[in-house]
C-alpha cells in the first residue's frame, strides 16, 4: 500500500489504512519526541496523543505536505501544549501521599488462576502479553480478555477513544512482533 493511498482510505475510515499509517510514521514521530523529551514513556504518550489527533483530522490533511511532516508538526504542538500546561500549573509538585502511590509497582507474577491454565497456547500467549509494557497490557487485557468496546475502555483509562484505538494497535503490533520472534 502507497501512503497516499493510504491517506485516502483513512480519509474514508479505512482501519486498515490507520494501521499502515500507524506502522509506517510510528518510528518518526517516536524518535522525535524522544530526542526533545529525553523519556520513553512520555514520548510514547506524544507519540499516541499525536496519531490519536492526526486520525481524528485525518480529512482536514492537505497533501501539498508531506505526511510525514503534518505528523511532527501535531506532534510538536501536542509536546508544546504540555510544556504550557506545566508551566502554568501551580501545583505541579506531588504530595508526600500521591508519591508513595504513584511508584507501587504491579505484581506480574502469575496468579493461581493463571498457573491453571492448562491450554499451551493461551499461558503462551499471557507470557507474551506480560512482555509488553503496563498500559499496553491494560488496553488489551480490556479488549480481549474483559471484551469491552471502545467506549468502555475510553471511560474506564479516562482517555479519548482514539487513544484506546491507537495504543491497541499498537499494542497488538508489539505483540505481533514478540510471537513472531519466537517462531
């Protein structure tokens, strides 16, 4: 698939279309917050913020530029708008309390129910999912396993739906990538 092409499909709400999308610029927009940010995971979260936007305007997209380049540019207003909103907040210092909740790490140790699982490929596939990073595990945990829509786990990560869509495709990417090592 060509990226225009791909612009095109998307345009008319073609997953398909997202997912190259995704899997085409991730790299370049990742790699870019990550020089200006210094931090993994806040520039993943750009990361997924900017493509959140970019498929939510993807029809406002003018292909005088390049693709490429209306990416980093969201990207680097979504990076400013947080510089902003940091700086204008006062309380930006967290409280003694919220500290100590804040670094309680998750137990990922297998649960009872999970060491009866006796199905090969699911307890493969659970291993796999442990792999990837806590909120990726979230995202598909809530789709897969809970089977709930979208709007579900919008409401219950409190994010905007196109966040859910991108850090699940994402999510299923990595995934895809972590079983495929293995064969």
């Amino acid at each position: 698939m060509e990226i225009e092409e791909a612009i095109q499909q998307a345009k008319k709400n073609e997953q398909k279309a997202f997912n190259f999308l995704l899997n085409t610029f991730w790299d370049d927009v990742y790699g870019f917050q990550l020089k200006r940010i210094q931090n993994e995971n806040d520039a993943e979260d750009v990361t997924i913020q900017t493509f959140s936007r970019a498929f939510d305007r993807i029809k406002t997209y003018n292909s005088d530029y390049k693709f490429k380049t209306w990416l980093i540019t969201i990207s680097k207003n979504i990076h400013v708008d947080i510089l902003r909103k940091e700086k204008n907040s006062i309380n930006t210092r967290i409280s003694k309390d919220d500290e100590n909740s804040v670094f309680q790490i998750l137990d990922e140790t297998p649960s009872a129910e999970d060491k009866l699982i006796t199905e090969q490929n699911l307890a493969k596939l659970l291993r796999d999912i442990k792999k990837l990073k806590p909120h990726y595990q979230e995202v598909i945990n809530l789709r897969y396993f809970q089977e709930l829509s979208y709007k579900e786990i919008s409401a219950q990560l409190n994010e905007p739906i196109n966040n859910v869509k991108v850090k699940l495709l994402r999510a299923k990417k990595l995934l895809a990538e972590i079983i495929q090592k293995k064969q």
